[in-house]
C-alpha cells in the first residue's frame, strides 16, 4: 500500500508518501480503505521525538490516529459491522499512528452518517472521544455550565456541541476572530488570558460548575480560581495539573477508560443536525507535512484532515 510515513524524527520535511506494508485486522479490529484521516497536534509531537524511556518506533513510521473508510477486513470476534460499511474511528493509541495511509487497522468505530462528509468524519473520533470522556468526568449534564479554555480548536469543537447537546450552558474561550464562530456552535464566546475570571464571573454570575482545559496554556491556576476548587478541572494538555490537584485525563496506563461509545453518540446527533465537524483545512495525503505544520501552530480552527485517493 501507499503511506504518509517518515523514518527519523525531525521537522515536517520528513514526511513523504511512499510504499508501507499493509496491515491487517487482528482479534477485535477492522480494516478500513481510508478515505480521509486526520491530523492532530499529537502527531506533530511524535514526529518531533518521543520522550525518553518510551518504546521505540518501527520505521518507517505512518503518522495519524483517526480515519474514515470502507470496511475492507474484519478480525475475530466483531460483530455488526460488515465488509462495505463506511465508517469512522480510531487507530490503537498505542500505536502512536497508522491512519494516514490506503488502508488503517481500527480498534474502535462506528457507522459514518450521511451527515458528515468523509473528511468531516475522517478528523471526528479522537476527539469525539477525548470530549466525551472529560465531559463525563467532570458530570457534565444539563443544567452544568461549563467553562471550555481553547474552545475553538479541533478537541473544543466537538466538546463544545457535545456539551450543548446535553443541555449544558458553555462558556468559550478563543481569539477574537473566533468568537462568532463559538457563538455558532452554541457557545457563549470570551477573550482567553488576564482578567479571564472578571469576564466569566460577568457572563455566569452564579459562577461555573465545571471547568475543561484543552489550551494547555499555563492558565491552569486561574482556571482553579475560577472553579472554586481543582477537583472540578480537568485537563488534557496541561502536565502541572498534578501539582495542583487538578485532574489529567488521557486514556494510557494509568489512566480514564476510554469513552468509544462517545463515537455512536456523536454519529446520531449528527443524523438530528446537532453535530457537525468544523474543519480548518482539508489537504491530499501528498501535502502532509503542510498539515502537520498548520496543526503544530496551535491556530487551527477546528480539524485538519488528509485525503486519501
């Protein structure tokens, strides 16, 4: 098969598409054709250097955890999904990769709606999942109001109609220039940085039950401030949240289960015209090292997706 890959750590300029041995299907996995995969700060992160003490990785390596395709294979032990089936997933984290490429082994999935585009859902389900875990982590229902901190990106996207659709009063942080797009997702739009709790305390005077940091931006003690107390914060990209007994929440060892069934969910309030996926930009696999410098700026106004031809 074909393949964004690279084989040494580096910049961007280190990828290229090329040939890559085909995967398949193990117990409890589906092969997929993929026709759009996405690209997320994550991969910008594993293609500039793993952390000492991790595993090593096989070269060459395919970037990408999240695809939509057509079910080509089928592993032991699946049930209700067959081969022909569009749908959208996730690659096994643990494997740092592999979607971005002609066929992507999934761990875990659902169907693709008709009312997401492949590329739409090509960039949808690792932060459908990351969305509904936090959510569900800090009890998110109706009547919650949330404040979200870096609401505009890909992961605040989705949390954010996630959020709504639970009947949840969303308050949004982002740059200006994204405060109406918020506003379209059901948020209610603020600036991020200094005098972050003033503005809050003006839009939600009987304060704010739950607080999730996407920004990672070092504005964690604020966010506590704002809060009342850490254990009503929870962050995924802020790694001093444990000094200040705020919750981190990723799925590796040690960590939350993950939220798959987020994926479904999100699928039917799709189908109801109450979730969509906003897309920054869609480019074809060969331009991948463009996507991953769009998605290591940070600045990226929803998702960042690759297509596959």
């Amino acid at each position: 098969m074909f393949a964004l890959q690279y084989s040494e750590f580096g910049p961007p300029g280190v990828l290229s598409v090329g040939e890559a041995v085909e995967p398949h299907a193990g117990p409890g996995e589906i092969r997929v054709a993929v026709r759009a995969a996405g690209v997320t700060p994550v991969d910008a992160k594993v293609r500039s250097g793993l952390p000492e003490g991790r595993p090593p990785l096989a070269w060459p390596h395919i970037p990408g955890v999240d695809a939509s395709g057509v079910v080509d294979e089928i592993g032991g032990g699946v049930a209700g999904v067959a081969v022909g089936d569009a749908v959208f997933g996730l690659v096994d984290i643990a494997r740092l990769g592999g979607a971005a490429a002609e066929f992507a082994v999934l761990k875990a999935w659902a169907a693709k709606p008709d009312a997401l585009s492949w590329e739409e859902a090509g960039g949808a389900a690792t932060s459908v999942e990351t969305a509904t875990r936090t959510l569900d982590r800090l009890g998110v229902t109706a009547g919650t109001t949330l404040l979200v901190e870096g609401a505009a990106g890909g992961v605040g996207t989705v949390a954010v109609q996630l959020a709504v659709a639970r009947g949840a009063t969303v308050i949004g942080t982002a740059s200006e220039r994204n405060h109406a797009f918020l506003a379209g997702l059901g948020a209610v739009p603020t600036a991020y940085g200094t005098g972050l709790a003033d503005r809050v305390a003006a839009l939600a005077p009987g304060g704010v039950d739950a607080v999730l940091d996407i920004a990672g931006s070092g504005s964690l003690p604020d966010l506590v401030a704002i809060a009342g107390t850490p254990d009503h914060v929870v962050t995924i990209s802020d790694f001093s949240a444990p000094r200040l007994g705020v919750a981190l929440s990723h799925t590796g060892p040690g960590g939350d289960v993950p939220a798959y069934a987020g994926l479904a969910a999100a699928a039917a309030l799709a189908t109801e015209g109450r979730f969509t996926v906003p897309l920054h930009a869609v480019l074809p696999l060969a331009r991948g090292a463009e996507a991953h410098e769009m998605s290591a700026s940070g600045h990226a106004r929803g998702k960042i997706v690759l297509t596959v031809p």
